[in-house]
C-alpha cells in the first residue's frame, strides 16, 4: 500500500440539506396554530409576504407573473426538481437528529368547518361565535393573589410581612409545602408567631387552604361547616382506614352506628381536598381541529381546516414598484431573495396541506370502521402501513400525525388515536386494535355488579369470549392506564358509594 500522497476522483450520492428544506420539514410537523403564529414572524421579516384575505386577493391574482413563476397548484409536486431541495419527496425524508416540539396552546378557535355542513358551529360543537373561554377559568385571580387581598384586611405590619412570606409557600392547591420551622429560622420570629399568623391564614376562603396535610385540610373544612364533633375528628385521624374501606373498625374508633357512619363519609365526601386548584388556574385550551372528516354519498370528505390558516400571497405590486426604481446590486440581491423566499414558502404551505390531506385521508381509508360503528371496530394500524400506502417515509407521517386533531361525527381525535398495536383474536381471526379492547374492558368493568366485583382473571376470561386473545398481564396494564383499580380497590369503593 503505497503512502504517498495522490488525488481520487469518486462519485457518490448524498441529500443536501438546504435551509428551505430544513423549513419545509419543520412546516409539516407543526400544528394549524403554530404555523399562524410562524407566519407572522415571517410577515414581520419579509416586505413581500402580507396575510391575505378577500379584499386582497386580487393584489396579487390580478399581475402576470414572471416566467419562472407558476402558480399552478400542481407545480407543488415539483419542488424538488433542479436541485430546489422542495416538494412532497423532499419532504418525505428521516431526520433523526431533527427535534420538533409543539407545545403552543390553542389560543383561538375557529368558526369555519372546511365546508363540511358544520358551519352552525365551531370546532368540537361550541355555538357559531366560539366558546367563552375565560368561563373555562374559575376565576382570573391567582390563589396567591385572593389570599394576599384578605391577607390586607385582616393583619398588618410584621405580620403582613410573615403572612405574605407563608402565602408564597403556599402551592396551587392550597397546601402549604414548608415546614413551619423552618420559616421561623428564616425570618428569625418565634414559632408561636408563625402558627398564629398561619391560623388567621386558615380562616380565609377557600376553606382549607393553608393545610399541611389532607386530614387538616378536612379538618378546616369541617369546623367551618361546625360538623367538627369527637366522632368527625376520629374519622377525619383515620383516613387510611377510609382508603381502605374498613367500616367495621371505623365505627368501632367513632362510636357510632351505621346511619352515623354514612352521614360521616357521605359529608366527607363533599369536602373538597384540593381548595386551592379552583383560583389561579390557566384557562382551558380549547383543542383546535386541524383536519375535518365528513361523511359524502359514496365516500368521505376530508378537508383542511383553513379556519387557523391565514391565507399568505405574496405582494408583486410591491415587488414591481421596488423593482422599478434605482438599485445597486446589494439591494437587487437583497430583494430577489426575498421573492424567492416568499414563493418558496407559498408553495411549501401548499405542499404541507397537500401531504396533510393524504395522510389523513389513507387514515380514514384505513380505519373506516371506526368511522362508521365505533371504536369497538378500530383496526390495528402502523405508521409503515400508512407509509406504505401512501409511498411516503414513516417519518413524514409521524410529523403529520403529531400534535394535530382529526374532528368527525364521533369526536375530536389526535391522528395519533389511530395508530395502535394489534391484539391476536382469540378464534384465529383478523387482529383487533388494543384500543377496541380497552374499550370493550372498561365496559365490561363498568357494568360489574357491586356485589361481584370482577378480577382480573375473569375479565380474561369473558374477553376472551368476546374474542380478544389476551393475557391476564395484559388486562392489568390496559386497566392501570386508564385509570381503573384493581378488584380489591373497586369492592372498597363500592362499599364507601353504597354506605353513602
């Protein structure tokens, strides 16, 4: 093997990531609602861009444009060609080391429907002028806030001081989460004064803020409602027991009898253990459909919700009168690329809708079913299924599907609701979707009798039954993620509901 130096000639292949590219991919990962707010930072950077809307249509429609410029939709589906970096396939690409994140809220809801006779409401069934969301909100007041206005009326001086310090402590819920003495040796004030100052905290609405645990924070709530008694206390000391549904050793521990004990749990049961979560909690999101899907004769309609994308054109009028006027080439430049930019993202966002469509339309295709009986006839599904069909990469379909809602008859889906691992039959037959078996398992636990409480290997046994080929394991893992206790836990709660 020779070392000295030599020059090589070698051919190979390789993707450019150019930044048009790079925006393009980005584009088609984010939601209706974060590309109008990505539209606007764009507006803002580019003289040409403008949001369109019907009184500025033909600004733009209405100029001949420039050779090279079309602006037939199907030139979209050529992005890519010489070298541009853009179209559906340059899209379609894996990009592991790209990281998207979508953590924008819903700050709007639209009034539109893509046209599919669902113009008397908005998204999710709210009346045509959109849902009063600051009704959502309980109050526009911080927890914080609420208490340091009583705070002001009921002490002042060094004890203003202490009370706005242990209000600071106090979290969203109502608790308070440091140790009083510890409190103490920061502000250097006896312990005496920090748990008066604390009690007069206690007295302040919502009742049971400022508690250091569960069982003092219904203990305030029951001296407000003067229901206090030896026997509320024991109970109120014994919560555990509660948890656990012990009645027999509660009633021995309160001395009293059974119509005491349900009187006893039935108002404990109306305390709230959280008083603090009703002030100073953000505004419900309202979920913003991306993608419509109606039912047609002979097929389904899917549209884009164009309600939550601003219409963008490109200001030629513009362009032409700079274009017109005396330019050195710095400034020439500088306006070409601009243009360039501002048709590359017209037609980027032509593209992104385009793709979005398709998969959402092979999605309907594919779990029809679903469609038209319920979730009980969801089908298993895959990203590569999808892919496949579509002949696009499993990455662009993660980034459509991600962070984006699909609306129909039956509700607001995530696209992501779709995709879900495949449960064998237990007759040999086609696979079920596991979530048509989490369905049919919270039904069947929802209809037990109280007094027969289902185990896991029962519910094993009538799913299979139903037909679904599943192991007890499994049973336990699909109850726990939705929220739903074992037996023992349900018998215990059956009986707390049933003496209440």
């Amino acid at each position: 093997m020779s070392l000295a130096p030599r020059l090589d000639l070698r051919q190979t292949q390789s993707l450019v990531m150019t930044p048009q590219l790079q925006q393009a991919i980005r584009l088609l990962a984010l939601s209706n609602l974060e590309i109008e707010a990505y539209l606007a930072e764009e507006i803002e950077k580019n003289p040409l861009l403008e949001a369109g809307g019907d009184d500025s249509a033909g600004n733009a429609e209405d100029l001949p444009e420039r050779a090279d410029e079309r602006s037939d939709p199907a030139s979209a589906d050529e992005l890519l060609i010489s070298g541009s970096g853009t179209g559906e396939a340059a899209l379609d690409v894996d990009l592991d080391t790209e990281s998207f994140h979508h953590d924008s809220a819903a700050d709007s809801i639209g009034g539109l429907d893509g046209g599919l006779g669902l113009a008397g409401t908005a998204s999710g069934g709210v009346p045509e002028d959109g849902p009063d969301l600051a009704a959502l909100s309980s109050s526009d007041t911080s927890l914080a806030d609420h208490l340091l206005a009583q705070a002001g009326t009921a002490v002042d001086g060094t004890d203003m001081f202490i009370a706005a310090h242990l209000i600071d402590q106090i979290d969203e819920t109502g608790y308070l989460t440091v140790p009083l003495l510890d409190t103490a040796n920061r502000l250097g004030v006896p312990l005496a004064r920090i748990e008066a100052v604390l009690a007069i905290i206690q007295t302040f609405d919502p009742t049971g803020v400022g508690a250091r645990s569960l069982a003092e924070c219904l203990a305030l709530q029951a001296r407000e409602a003067d229901r206090y008694d030896p026997c509320m206390a024991a109970l109120i000391d014994n919560l555990d027991l509660v948890a656990r549904g012990d009645l027999a050793r509660l009633k021995r521990i309160c001395g009293v009898d059974d119509e005491d004990m349900a009187d006893m749990i039935r108002e404990l049961r109306d305390y709230d253990p959280k008083p603090g979560c009703r002030y100073g909690g953000e505004p419900a999101a309202a979920v913003v459909p991306d993608v419509f899907v109606g039912r047609r004769k002979g097929g389904w309609a899917v549209e884009i919700n164009s309600a939550t994308l601003p219409r963008l054109l490109v200001d030629r009028t513009y362009y032409a009168e700079l274009s017109s006027g005396r330019q050195d080439k710095a400034a020439k430049s500088w306006l070409s690329d601009c243009l360039a930019s501002a048709n590359w993202l017209v037609k980027a966002l032509d593209q992104r809708q385009r793709t979005i469509v398709k998969v959402a339309s092979e999605i309907v295709k594919q779990q029809e079913g679903f469609f038209l009986r319920g979730v009980a006839h969801l089908r298993p599904m895959t990203l590569k299924q999808v892919a496949d069909a579509i002949d696009m990469h499993e990455s662009t379909v993660s980034r459509v599907t991600s962070n984006k809602y699909l609306s129909c008859a039956r509700g607001l889906f995530e696209l992501k609701y779709f995709f879900t691992s495949a449960i064998q039959s237990a007759d040999g037959g086609e696979a079920v979707s596991a979530n048509a078996v989490k369905s049919a398992l919270k039904a069947l636990i929802a209809a037990e009798d109280p007094k027969k409480i289902l185990s896991d290997d029962t519910l094993v046994d009538m799913l299979r039954a139903q037909g679904f080929d599943i192991a007890r394991r499994t049973v336990a893992k699909y109850r726990e993620a939705m929220g739903i206790g074992s037996s023992v836990q349900r018998r215990r709660q059956k009986a707390l509901e049933g003496v209440a």
